[in-house]
C-alpha cells in the first residue's frame, strides 16, 4: 500500500462539481493499494497516518501561528482530520517508455475493500475521515501548510 500524506489547513474533493469530502486542519492522504496487499498492509499504513508527528507542539485552529514549529504533534493530538484520496496512479510504473503500467495496483474490487479497511482503522484510531470517490474522476482542493509531505509504502517499510 502506498500513500502520499501533505499537511493541510483544508482540504476537500468534488465529483462533477459536487462537494463530497472536507476537513479543516489534518492530512490530505492519496492512498493505493498494490497487487497483493493485505490487512498487515492496512494497518501498518493506518497505525502510520493516525500516529504521523507532522504537526507542531499546539497546532490550533487553521490559521493560527504555531507555539513551536517543531513537528512533535500526531494527527489525533492535533486535533485534525484525514481526508482519503483513492489514486491508483501511485503505482504507475515508468521505468520503461513514457506510459505508465499500471500492473502494480490491486484489481478494482480489491483496492476498494483495502482503502474501506484502511478508513475503518483509521476511525478507529479516534481521527475523523473524510474520503473521495473510488473510482471517479474528482477534483481535490488542497490548502498544504508547510509544505509538509510524507511518503508510506507498506512494502518497503516507510
């Protein structure tokens, strides 16, 4: 499983238009599942975002200036939100030619019960979720604060 989390003041993800997902201060995190994945890999990556010290020591409300600009503070102590973007792309490999092979991402049917699974356990870990559509072409809003950006592959163990 891999993910690509950026530190956000707001964030949010529109289908034809519509507004589907929203969070305030949190993480805005394109996540995938890859070929073979499984619960170990959930977890691993949920046990990750919702414990990721990316945030300074009093976050405080979106816009707010930080007590401290160390990164000492998780997702749940800071008080933010998670916002999942299903994005099979992350494992579009271009090592050879210039089209993407996308051979390295779970079947559809799979990828959505992984990020299902992924969501669940992030709930469960006391961080509000918010998530895109799986499958749909959506437009994502990001507001980054820092920038801050933090790369997850279950597999190579980061």
């Amino acid at each position: 499983m891999r993910a690509v989390a950026q530190r956000c003041r707001r964030a949010g993800v529109d289908v034809g238009g519509e507004a589907v997902a929203r969070i305030g201060l949190g993480l805005c995190v394109f996540v995938a599942a890859g070929r073979g994945d499984g619960d170990a890999d959930v977890a691993y990556v949920a046990d990750k975002l919702a414990g990721l010290r990316v945030f300074p020591e009093a976050a405080g409300p979106p816009g707010a200036s930080e007590a401290s600009p160390r990164m000492t503070a998780s997702l749940r102590e800071a008080g933010g939100s998670l916002l999942l973007v299903p994005q099979f792309t992350l494992y579009g490999d271009v090592r050879r030619g210039r089209r993407p092979d996308f051979g390295g991402a779970a079947p559809p049917d799979a990828g959505r019960a992984l990020l299902q699974a992924l969501a669940a356990r992030v709930r469960a870990a006391g961080v509000p979720v918010a998530e895109g559509v799986f499958g749909a072409d959506m437009t994502v809003h990001v507001e980054n604060w820092g920038p801050v950006t933090v790369l997850l592959d279950s597999a190579r163990g980061f």
